[in-house]
C-alpha cells in the first residue's frame, strides 16, 4: 500500500462515481464505482504517479522519500 486508507479523501460526483485523492500527492486521483474500487485504482494510480516521477527527475513529495522503491518488473 503506497498511501494509507485514511489518507484518501473519497467524494462522490454527481454522477455517482466516487472520485479519490490524497492531499500527500497532489495531481494524482483516480475513480471507481464504489468507493473500494476507487481506492484500489488511487493506490494504482498513486505508484504509476510516483514511478512517473523519478523516471523523469521529479522531485518524490516528502511523505515518500524514504518509503518508495521503484522496483524492476
């Protein structure tokens, strides 16, 4: 688990799909149909998200300097 359940906000839109994000990694979010599916989606998007950063030399946020490994497929 990259980021902690109760460190992603979960709302649900008008449409009834219920959008996560954690305020821990800004510009990362993902959807699902229930609010499990998306939070398995965020915990996804959050590793995609943090990959895509050092791949490129991003800065990793804090919360994440010392816990995240990108690791060989």
């Amino acid at each position: 688990m990259v980021i902690p359940k109760s460190k992603i906000s979960l709302r649900r839109d008008e449409d009834g799909v219920w959008i996560a994000k954690s305020r821990f990694l800004p510009g990362c979010h993902a959807h699902g149909s229930t609010e499990a599916e998306a939070c398995l989606n965020f915990e996804e998007a959050a590793e995609a998200h943090l990959e895509a950063l050092l791949e490129n030399g991003k800065p990793i946020p804090a919360p994440f300097r010392d816990k995240f490994v990108l690791r060989a497929a």
